[in-house]
C-alpha cells in the first residue's frame, strides 16, 4: 500500500503523469499552441519543484517497484530539465509548423515520464514499462511532421529497431528471471554475485540474459554494433526530437545502467564488463571515424553522440562512486552541450518549407558567424565543449571520464579516450571553421521574424551560459553530485526494504 | 592578489575591446595596448617591490576551486615566472602594435583572441596546481587557433588544424599524466591534490615516473618544439598574421620550455635524468637540422620559423643539462629569442604588408628601396646569429658552457649551430635586401610605428646582450631553487 509519504516521494513522478493528461485534454478542449507548451511547460517546472521534497524523503522503496534514491531522484531533475529546454526549443520551432501542434507536447511529456520511470526502477516490470512508454512516444516525436518523407521514414527506422532491441531486453529478462527467479535489480544480485560465473548450466543462462539485456541497452545507446540507426533517424527526426532523442532516451538507459550494475554487483563478473569495454572502444573508435566523414551536421551529431557514449561506458566500466560520479557529470555535460547543438539547428530550421529539410548541411552554416553572431557563438561553444575543450563543461566531464578511468587502471580504455578525443577536434573545428569562414552563405531564414523566437534564444543563451560557467567553475554541480551519490544510501536501503525477496518459481527443471 | 589582476586584466579588457569595435577600429587597439601596457607595469611592480615572501617566490595567491578532487586556484610566482610574464607583456604589445594597420577585419574580436591567448600564455606561468596549468595551457590555444584561422594568410585552415591538434593531443597526454601522478600521490599518502608542492618530492617505481615524465615531456617538446615534433611550427607560424606569429614565436614557445625547467625536470628528477642524454640529442637535431631547414627556404616567414627550431634546440639542451650556467643560459635565450624572433616577425610582416609577398625569389634589392626597413633587418639577422653584445649570444654561450661541464660532445656538436646559424642569417640579408633590385620595388620606409616597436625590441636585445646581470640574478634565484628542489629529493 502506499502511504502519504510515499506519495510525497512520488510527487515528480505524479507530476509529469498529470501534466501529460491534462496536456491531452486540454487539446482535447481547445486548441492552442501556446496553451499545450506553457502547460508542459508548467508540468515540467512542477516536477523540479517536487524534487527536493522527494529528495528529503530519499532513499525511499516504493512498493518494490522503483527505488527513490537521490541519484534517481538528479537524474530525474536532469531529464526534466532536458524536457524543459526541449519544449521551449519546440516551441519556437513549431511556431510555424503548419499541421497540428499540440500534440507535440503530450509526447513529449509521456516520453519524459517513460524515462522518469527509467532511471528510478528497480524492479524489471517497471524499467520494461517506462522504457516502452519512451520509446512508442520517441517514435510518434521522430515522425511527428508525417507528412514528410524523411521524418516517416526515421521514424519507422525507429520503431523497427526499438521494437527489436526491447524483444531482445524482453528475452534477456525472462533468462534472467529464470534462473533467479526475481525481477527486482537487488533481489538477483546476491545470487548473482554469490555463484561464480559458469560453475553450473544455469549461471550460462544468467550470462546469456545479461548478455541479451545489454544488447538491447545497446540499441538504445546506440553503441557500437548496434548503432546503424543512429545517424539516419537523427537527420530524419526534426530537430528538437533529435536533440531529446540524443540526450533523454539515452541518459536515461545510461543511468539505470549505473544503478543495475551496481545492484547486481556486475563488475565481478568479467564476462560482462569484456562486452562492455568491446562495446567502449568500438563506440570510440567507429563513431570518430565516421564522424570524420560526414557533410551534414545532424549526422555528424549521430556519430559524435555514438562516440560520446563509448567515453561515458569508460566510467561506467571503471565503477565504484568515483565512477558513478563521472557517469552523472557527463551526462549532465552531454545533456547540455547536445541540446545546445540540436537546438541550434532547430533555431535555423523553423522558417524552412517542407520541401527544404532542415539546415543541417555544413553549407547552411559557411560564414554563419558574420550575420548570426549569437547562434554560431552558442554552436562554438557546444562544439569546442562537445571536443573537450577547458574553459567549457565537456572538459570537467572528461576530466572526470580520466579520473575514473585512471582510478579503475583501465589503460585500454584511458588510450581510447585519449585518441578518441583527438580524432574528434578533427571534426568539430570542421565546423567551427565553417562558421567562421569569410564568405558568408545567403542569410538563412530562420529565427528572425519568427514571434516565438525568443523562447529560443532564451533557452540557448542559458545553455550556452551554463556550458561556460560549470566549465569555469564546476563546484556546485560537484557537490550535488558528489551528495547524491553518497555511499551510505544503500544500507539504509536494505534495512527499509520490509518485504522479503519472492521465492524462486516452482518451474525448475 | 596581483596575480590575480595580472591575468584578469588581459581578460577584461578583451572583452571590453571586442565590445569597443563600435567606436570605430582605432579604440581595440589603443584599448589593448593599453591593457597589456598596464600588464607589464603590474609585472614590473612586483619584480621592483616583491611581497614578502618564501625562498624565491615573490608572490602568491591561492583559492578553492574544485575541492571534490583537491584542486585550488593557485597562482605563484618567482624571478623565473616575472621575466616570462614581462616577455608576454612587451610582446603583446608589440603584436597590437604590428597588426594596427594589417587587420581591418573584425578588430574587435582579433583583439579579443589576442588578448585571451596572452592571458592564457600568463596563467601558464603562474599556475602552480597541476589542473589550473593544463586548463591554462589548453585555453590559450583556442583563441590562437581563431587567429589562425581567421585572419591568417592562403592555406590558414590546414595550418589551424594542424597547430591545434599537435598541441591539443600532446596535451591530453599530459592530463593523462597529471591524473596519474595525483592518484598515485593518493595512493602513496591519502591526500587528494593537484597542488604542484604537494606533488614535489613524489617516489614512484622506476617505470611509473619514466612514463609520466614522458607525458609532460611530449606535450613540452610539441610546443618547444623538439624534432621531430616540429612539423605544426612552420605551418602555424607562416600562415598566421603578423601579431600571431609573434605571439607564437615570442610567448607560446616559451611556455614549452618553461613546462619542462618548472614540471618535467623537478617532478620526476630521476626519469629526467636517465632521459637527459636523449633529450639532448635530440636538441642538438633541432639545432642542427633547424639551422638546416631555415638554411634551405624561399618563404622569408618559414625561414623564420626554422630558425625557432634552431634556437629552442638550445634551451632544451641547456635545460637537461641541468647545471646553473646552462639553466641561465637556457632562460636568457628564450628572453633573446622572444624578442629578435617577435621582431623578425613583425620585419617580415611589415615586407609582406608593403610588397605582397614573402617570396625571398621575388625579394632583393629592398636596401635602396627602403634602407632603414632593411638595416633593421640586417640587425635582427646578426642578432639571431649570435652576434657577440646581443642577447642569443649571451644565451647560446652560457649554455654551451653549462653543457660542456657534463656532455661535451653534445655540447661540440651544438657549437656547429652557430656556423649553422650565421649562414643562414646572412643568407636571409643577401637574398632579401641586397643584390639587383629586379622587381623594381618602391618601398615606403619605416614609419613611425615601426621604427618605435623596433627601438624597443632592439633596446632589450642589446640590453640583455650588455647587461644581463640583472635577469641572471632575477632568474637565478628561481633557478636555484629549482636546483635544490631537485638535488633534495
């Protein structure tokens, strides 16, 4: 049963599921762009406003189902803010869509509640359901200008491989809960850890669940191999879907893949983390690579993106707080610095027809510094932080990837960050040049002119700013992270969980 | 908390310069030259009156800045620091100076990047915890990569990149290394920090210190540059405008040397050692084959270029050395080399502003045309030979003195650089200002301007050349501390 504070833990949560329904009706009612964004809008806000509530009360258990720790708890204010600066962003990019608007938002906000769900599960069921819920609203979000050829076609791309990935997370489980006989992260990780690896038939099915289980997180981070979808559905997805798509889905995967390998004692297993650190360098190097290659900047993003998430898999691997730490300043750097990029593009695109796509080729941006100085001075900043340059938040998040990964003496994985990151600068100052080069492009129509630009502008101006400013002086972050990730939480965990773990079903062979 | 100020203020008025442009072109430039005038006044102050310190150090500032991984704000500063801080100054603000009538586009923002890549060469030279260093390190490119790139000559966007993945990846090596050294330093002690006294001192096995000195040391030997690391320099140097190519030669050069007197030799005193032989070697290469190269070139700006080979292969010889004369000898050289190789930059960059090219074919001939343009010339080039009474002199020699005490064949081997040095020198005169004038060049002389940023740079030349007593002893007192750091531990 829960109880009042229980409810009062779950305010956030409860929050955004209200926000989305009364967004839906208010459609429903009347039909106002302005309406449905401010009321997201509002949404959103009143679920950042629950978090310290919710944070007084954590840890909390709720029910078994999900686990209201204060690393859940950042994790959530991190996607709410992702949603906010999307739904501004959308805002103004939509201002001129000429089908319908609203809907958008709904969307958006389930998608936001999907991930909320995510990254505070600590039970199978409800990490299957928020995970599901995310990816169904993603894919309506990719596809949302139906009419459009290529925003269908990324969006089916998108539903095809979600669909795979969660029938390979769905098999996985069910090995999973076979031979533990337990969905719940915590309840399977004692008897996870407690038989070493390969003694009996059943740990392999243990193994090969896992296996499946990362495999299909993979999808969703799109690490190498399971990154073909990337670039296309970026550069098919309109571009406040892109950057949320970037930065929501996938942080939310990354985080839950922090706590589950925590809970499950993961890293005694080093089967597992071989597959990971595979996955880590491949990421590194096919998404640099590949990045080097490309003309349009949306798919360049794609592949930057699938190399990022190979830097973040180094802290993941490396383990332990100072690992879980990296984990969450990257991600809150990787947040930032992609929403910012994406929403530079989508600043650039509003004004476009339908027959014109969007400004993501690298053309669109030649000399783009000369008559748009705020937006190609906002990109600079995303993309030199994006390249791990001081001075901006991507070099304290790579500050910390190193930390962690020299802490854990992975080398592998510390050379690959190193030559990752070189490879990279290659292809960000690509584009910087380009903005900077002397002969400016026909003015893009875009922003100006455009009344909703402002939402815009105002978002990308704080992004920028907070870009800067925890690159300069990163102390606060550091200390929230720091007091999030605390190491006393789990025992107080395990001595409020009052219910013992569900027997082991009765269909053992 | 004149520290402080010394770096802040190149970084204000950056700001404020690029914000000045509305006032037409004239008020960045006054702006920053102002600025940067103030910036050595500051210096000199200190070195004048120096606070009340500790040893050699003059001053010191210190704040928390990210105590999560124990990494404070800390700048220090001793003779060593001051004397590179003045070079940075003087330099900045002949660089304002030589890009007055060069830049018309976008004044503001040049100023602007030149600004903040002189503030970030500063912080360099005084931050005293390992992060501050890197994050100064690495933020001083990035607004020297934009000069590059924006305002340089034909092929600036290959030259751009490459300068700045050279320096950009040798540097990630160095954080790599840094990290390593405070974890093992939090190992070996429980105490997290990135404080370089705290550092000092550290015991590793063999092996770890020998691959973490590497680590500083690569990232050193790019900048510095050490064949065969040099190949960014000629590219940087010859496509950046006038101002960057001083900036370069004059303050970001220096900072490469300055990393391996200050971090790679007192941090890992015994790697250092087991790897001053190569080190050396490798020194007396870029002496010779920079010599060499300079010796072979058409493009007076590349010639140039080499010619820095050539000379920073000396304070890396002076600097492993490791010995008082060679130490000085390795500090008056880069003060020498800062200021007659910014002055050939901006001799250079005042031939390519009147002439269009830099083509030395296309030159000759310019000592009729323009005569007190080419005699400052011809005094610049014997400076950079060495000539006795000026500054590389003093420099070359007292390295070569330290040199020989402990590695004489490395040091007869170096002396050939000055044979090296002087053909290439006089070769530069002849191809440039003497013989037929067959282009039919008609010259504006030396304007005023120019004749005033030559006065100066020349005056320390000479200055140092007659009377370096006063930097030696300024310098020495740094340097032997360093000395002791070393032999204590």
């Amino acid at each position: 049963m829960l109880n009042a504070d229980d409810l009062l833990a779950l305010g956030p949560l409860l929050a955004l599921l209200a926000a989305t329904v009364l967004t839906l009706l208010l459609v429903a009612v009347r039909r106002s762009h302005g309406l449905a964004a401010g009321t997201a809008a509002v949404g959103l806000l009143a679920c950042l406003a629950l978090l310290p509530g919710a944070a007084r009360l954590a840890p909390r258990d709720v029910d078994g189902l999900l686990l209201l720790d204060p690393a859940g708890l950042f994790y959530l204010g991190l996607i709410s803010l992702a949603a906010l600066a999307t739904c501004l962003m959308a805002y103004a990019y939509l201002e001129r869509f000429d089908g319908r608007r609203e809907e958008f938002y709904v969307l958006l906000l389930a998608a936001t509640l999907g991930a909320g769900s995510v990254v505070l599960s600590d039970h199978f069921a409800a990490f299957f359901l928020g995970l599901e819920l995310m990816s169904v609203s993603l894919f309506a979000l990719i596809a949302y200008p139906a009419a459009r050829q290529r925003p269908l076609e990324a969006g089916i791309k998108y539903l095809i491989l979600a669909g795979l990935s969660s029938a390979l997370l769905a098999f996985g489980i069910a090995l999973i809960y076979y031979d533990s006989g337990s969905l719940q992260f915590s309840g399977f990780g004692a008897c996870f850890g407690a038989r070493p690896m390969g003694a009996t038939g059943q740990a392999w099915l243990l193994l090969a669940g896992n296996a499946l289980l990362l495999a299909g997180l993979g999808f969703k981070l799109s690490l190498v191999p399971f990154h073909l979808w990337a670039p296309d559905v970026y550069e098919g997805a309109p571009a406040p879907a892109a950057g949320f798509l970037a930065t929501v889905s996938k942080g939310a995967i990354a985080a839950m893949l922090v706590r589950y390998a925590g809970e499950t004692q993961l890293h005694d297993q080093p089967a597992m983390i071989v597959l990971l650190e595979l996955a880590a360098i491949l990421s590194i190097a096919a998404g640099n690579l590949l990045a080097l290659l490309q003309d349009n900047l949306k798919r360049l993003l794609a592949y930057s993106s699938i190399a990022h998430l190979g830097y973040l898999l180094v802290a993941v691997i490396a383990g332990g707080t100072l690992g879980a730490e990296a984990v969450a300043y990257y991600l809150l750097a990787y947040f930032a610095m992609n929403l910012g990029a994406f929403g530079v593009i989508a600043a650039l695109s509003s004004g476009r027809r339908d027959g014109e796509g969007e400004a993501d080729r690298l053309e669109d941006y030649r000399g783009l510094f000369w008559h748009k100085p705020l937006l190609a001075g906002i990109l600079t900043v995303n993309l030199l932080s994006l390249a791990g340059i001081p001075l901006t938040i991507g070099f304290i998040g790579k500050f910390y990837l190193f930390a962690s990964g020299v802490g854990a003496a992975r080398w592998l994985l510390v050379a690959a960050l190193v030559a990752g990151s070189i490879v990279g600068l290659f292809y960000y100052l690509r584009v910087v040049i380009v903005l900077f080069a002397r002969q400016p492009a026909a003015p893009a129509p875009g922003i100006a002119g455009n009344g909703a630009a402002w939402a815009s502008a105002l978002t990308l101006s704080f992004l920028a700013l907070t870009l800067v400013w925890l690159g300069l002086y990163p102390e606060p972050a550091m200390e929230l992270i720091r007091s999030v990730h605390a190491p006393f939480y789990r025992t107080e965990v395990s001595r409020l969980r009052l219910r013992p773990p569900p027997l082991r079903p009765s269909l053992r062979m | 908390m004149i520290l402080l100020a010394i770096v802040a203020l190149p970084l204000l008025a950056g700001i404020l310069a690029w914000g000045a442009e509305r006032f037409g072109p004239a008020a960045p430039r006054w702006l920053a030259a102002a600025a940067l005038a103030a910036d050595a006044a500051l210096v000199l102050w200190l070195w004048v009156w120096p606070a009340p310190g500790t040893g050699s150090w003059v001053a010191e500032a210190i704040m928390p800045w990210m105590p999560r991984f124990g990494i404070a704000f800390h700048l220090a500063a001793d003779g060593l620091s001051l004397l590179m801080l003045l070079l940075s100054a003087l330099l900045g603000v002949a660089a304002v100076a030589c890009s007055w009538t060069e830049i018309r586009e976008r004044v503001g923002f040049f100023h602007f990047c030149l600004l903040w890549s002189l503030a970030g060469a500063m912080g360099v030279f005084l931050a005293m915890d390992l992060f501050l260093f890197f994050f100064f390190w690495e933020a001083m490119l990035v607004p020297m990569y934009f000069l590059i790139a924006i305002w340089g000559h034909e092929r600036r966007h290959y030259a751009a990149i490459k300068f700045f993945l050279f320096t950009q990846g040798s540097g990630l090596l160095m954080l790599v290394s840094i990290v390593v050294l405070a974890i093992a330093h939090y190992r070996a002690t429980g105490l997290l920090s990135f404080d370089y006294f705290d550092l000092l001192g550290g015991v590793f096995p063999p092996d770890v210190g020998f691959w973490l000195m590497l680590g500083f040391f690569l990232a050193f030997a790019v900048k510095l540059p050490v064949v065969p690391f040099h190949t960014w320099l000629a590219d940087a140097h010859t496509e950046a405008p006038t101002a960057g190519s001083v900036i370069l030669a004059g303050v970001l050069l220096k900072t490469g040397a300055y990393g391996l007197l200050r971090f790679t030799v007192p941090l890992f005193p015994a790697a250092a050692l087991a790897f001053a032989p190569v080190a050396m070697a490798l020194g007396v290469v870029g002496i010779l084959y920079g010599a060499l190269l300079a010796f072979g070139q058409h493009d007076l700006k590349r010639l140039v270029a080499y010619t820095s080979v050539s000379h920073m292969g000396f304070v890396l010889l002076g600097i492993f050395a490791w010995n008082a004369q060679a130490l000085n000898g390795a500090v008056i050289q880069m003060l020498a080399h800062g200021l007659s190789t910014g002055a050939l930059f901006v001799l250079v960059g005042a031939l390519q502003e009147r002439t269009g090219t830099r083509d030395l074919g296309h030159l000759g001939g310019l000592w009729a045309a323009a005569p007190r343009l080419s005699a400052w010339g011809l005094f610049l080039a014997v400076a950079a030979l060495g000539l006795p009474g000026l500054g590389n002199f003093v420099g070359e020699f007292l390295v070569l003195l330290g040199t020989f005490q402990r590695y004489s064949p490395f040091a007869v081997a170096a002396a050939l650089g000055l044979v090296g040095a002087a053909a290439y020198a006089l070769i530069m005169v002849q191809r440039a200002f003497h013989g037929e004038n067959r282009q039919g060049w008609q010259l504006a002389d030396c304007n005023g301007r120019e004749t005033a940023i030559m006065v100066a740079l020349a005056a320390g030349i000479v200055g140092i050349g007659v009377f370096p007593q006063p930097l030696l002893a300024t310098a020495g007192l740094a340097l032997s501390g360093l000395q002791r750091l070393v032999g204590a531990s």
